[in-house]
C-alpha cells in the first residue's frame, strides 16, 4: 500500500501548483493527478454539481490505488471534502484547512489577508475555517477576477500584473494585516509580483506548501510513506484536450509534464 | 400580438448591452430581459447543457406571450439557435449572424477582425458565420480572456484596459483589418478604449446595434411593431441573486434598472 500513489485532482490547471509542491517535498512519492478541464470553473456551479463531479472523479482516482487523495481545488474541498471523506476510506484533505492554519500560524498582528476568486471569496470558506481555528483573528477579503486570466495569459510577469495587484492590495495593505493567505491554485504563480507589491512585512501564505506540510503530517501518522528511493511515477489525466492541458499545464507545474490521457467520466 | 414584449436572454448582464441598444432604437418597445446569472458563463459549458438551459428560458419567456426572441448571448446563439427556433412559433435571432452581415458591410479592404471570449473565438462561431455570407473575407480572430474580468471589476477606463487591448489589437492591427467585430455583449462598454487603441481607420462592429437593426427588420417583415407612443415597459428577470444583478446589470444597461424578479427555472 506505502508504494501507491496519491491521488491529486482540481477542476483544471490550477491544482499543479499544489501536485508541484507535493512533487518538491516528496520526490519518491509517485503522484496521478487529474484535471476536469471539461467542467472548468466549478466556481460558478451549483455545489449538487461539484458533488457529482467530485465524486466520479474520486471514484476514477481510488480505482488507480490511490493510498491518499488531496482535493487540489477550492471550490471542490468547500462542497465536496465531507462526501468524499466519507466514500473513500483513505485519508482525503482539501486545501482550505491547511492553508487556514498556515495563515493563522503565520500572523502575529492577527491579521489575515485572504485573496481567491470570486467565488471563493463570496462561499467566506477561508473566513470561516480560519475563525473556527481561531475565532480572534482578523479576516479581511479580496475577490481578484483578473488575476486567473492574467496567469492563463502567462502575463504574471507584466505591467499589468503589477498595476491589477496593486489595485487589489491596496485594502488589504490598508487594514495592516500581516499574513496573505493565496487561496486559489493560480496564484503561487504571481508571487513574484505580489511580492513587490506587498513589501517584506507581510508574509505570504501559499496553500500548496501548506497541503505539503499536511500531507507529510498525514502520511506520518498512518505510516504510509513509500520506500521507494527511485523517483516517482508522474501520471496526468484530463477531461478535455490533452494537448491544451500538456501546454498550460506545464507552465503551472513549473516544469514540462508529459501528454495526458483523456478520460470521459460521465 | 404587436403591443406584446420582446423577449431577450443571456447567460448574464452581457445581453444587457444588447437590450440596451435595442431599447434605444425602439424606445415604445416593452422589453422582458432573462439573465442566466446561476448558470453563467455558458462558454464553458457543453453544447447539451447550453441547449437545455435554453430552452427552458425560452418556454419561461414565451409563457409571458413574447413577440419575437433574441438570443443575445453568443454560446446559447451558437448552440442552442436551431433548436429554439424549432421550438418557437415566434421570430427567433441571434447575435452572430447580424454581427457577421454588418462586419462584412463595415470592411472594404475584406480584412475582418472578431474579438471575443476564449470559448467563442475558439468555436470559430463568427469566423463560419463570416464566410458562410462572404467566402472571400478573410477573418482573423483573437481571444481576450481579460476584457470580461476588466468590465466587471468597472476598470474600462483605466491603463490597465488600455495596456491588455494594446496586446489584443497589435495582432489584428498589424494584419491590416479595417473591421473589428465586437464578438462579445462585454465588449461595447470597452469602445472607447478599443478606438483609443485601434485609431480612426479600423471601424468598430458592434453586435448590439446590428442586432437591433435585424429587429428592426424582422419587426417590419412581419408587421410586428408596437403601434403604442409611450415609454415602453421593461422587465428584468434574473436566476441568480436579484439585487447584484441590479447593481452589474444597470453599467451594462447604461442607466438604473429596477430590481429584477429572480426565477429558478430547473
């Protein structure tokens, strides 16, 4: 079992910034990762919907042996974590949770700045699940809709970037916080620029690394870490053209994976 | 039947566009406007869905004893326009086709430019529309994933506009279009940065006027028009949360609109 892989899925890209942290911390632990292009954003669907996505792709995932499944994406883990948690009997976590703690242990003002997309600003699943750790802690918001495309256009590096991050920032910057929690697979991407913007006094939190961190704490406990010294096998699925996923998709892993397989879960 | 309403319906607040420019043209009117916001964006969405969405908002609009339907979002005119008008007993249009006829008019070096949203340019929906009319038009499209995002955060004024249709338009420009096609019912509020960037020897189609002068067509083909003098009556209906969509909905529509009846039509 030790030697199985861990299963990774997001509703698209996005959620290789996470496989890609797991990748760097754990570079024997074979990984299959899969990418529901076809439903991409889940954001905007109803959560019977993401359910149902979720659940099939679970489904796809415990069938390969996975030992472990990491809900990659925001708006699957905010309807879908408790489901699943409960179809499958390994270990599920999502990305909320883990990058709400990494948030709260990284602040020392108590002031949490939290940036995702708009609808996982408008669900408050952060907001929530950072207070129900810490119910003192400041929690300030900030929907940024231009901040996906801007990645998907690989213009993380431009004017424009810098100019729409600044906008974004600047409330938060204002309320003091000194914790910036990134919660949406998209933006470890624009850290750079977000990092000019931010100064030196806030701290980023990035909820891949903080997966990371949870994972190895998941994998201790259950003594499920594999022994393999080899690197690890890196397996892509999609849902759409493998060929699209292939292009981005290496730009969010940070490095060129191979061509995925497409598969039709419905 | 001539003082009935006509029927218009998105995925959104895009069509608000549309329905504004038709409002204009035919001020005695009454208009019944249906915003899809639960399901949008349609872009992604597959063409069943999209059919099947549709369809029930053309029953809903239909029971309200419509004169005519316009499909004034671009996915749902792609997909779903065969069969709505199948279904209907009523005049049944779309955005494409009269976008297309008033590019091909606009042009006279036959060089067309289509902007519009990743999921319609990658559909060729305007592009087939153009050279079914005009087999020697040659079109050249680009896809603006930014342009939605910027005219819904309100920054249609703002550098970061200008910068991103600076990047868009270069391609076309230096292709030597003299028609640029607004392939997307967002696109109008951006017209003053778009001339900004294009200049005064490209002509800038926009589908909503187009639309209302293929209304106006249809309107005089079938005898249809209101014989009434008075402001017309609008109406708004919306899937989604009624009071944001009448905060977004009047930046489309250009001036206030009163809060809309939410309907859920699944």
């Amino acid at each position: 079992m030790n030697n199985n892989p861990i299963g990774i899925f997001d509703s698209g890209f996005g959620g290789l910034t996470v496989m890609s942290a797991v990748h760097k911390m754990f570079p024997c632990e074979n990984l299959i990762y899969f990418g529901d292009s076809a439903h991409v954003p889940y954001g905007s669907k109803s959560p019977e919907t993401v359910i149902r996505f979720s659940k099939d792709i679970a489904a796809f995932l415990a069938s390969k042996k996975i030992k472990m499944l990491v809900i990659a994406c925001n708006t699957a883990t905010a309807h879908a974590l408790p489901t699943i948690k409960k179809m499958l009997k390994i270990p599920v976590i999502g990305v909320i949770e883990p990058g709400s703690k990494a948030a709260i242990a990284a602040t020392i003002a108590n002031k949490i700045g939290v940036i995702g997309t708009q609808g996982t600003i408008d669900s408050n699943s952060y907001k929530k699940s950072i207070n129900k750790i810490s119910k003192s802690a400041l929690v300030y918001q900030q929907a940024c809709p231009l901040f996906v495309p801007i990645v998907e256009e690989g213009w993380t590096n431009t004017r424009i970037a810098l100019e729409t991050a600044d906008i974004y920032l600047k409330p938060l910057i204002n309320k003091k916080i000194d914790s910036l929690l990134l919660g949406c697979t998209h933006y470890p991407l624009l850290r750079k620029v977000l990092e000019k913007v931010i100064g030196k006094n806030i701290k980023i939190v990035d909820s891949a690394n903080a997966v990371s961190c949870e994972i190895k704490r998941v994998l201790n406990e259950k003594n499920l870490f594999s022994n393999k010294k080899r690197a690890a096998i890196l397996t892509f699925y999609t849902s759409d053209n493998p060929k699209k996923f292939q292009k981005l998709g290496g730009v969010f892993f940070g490095q060129k994976i191979p061509k995925p397989q497409k598969i039709t879960l419905e």
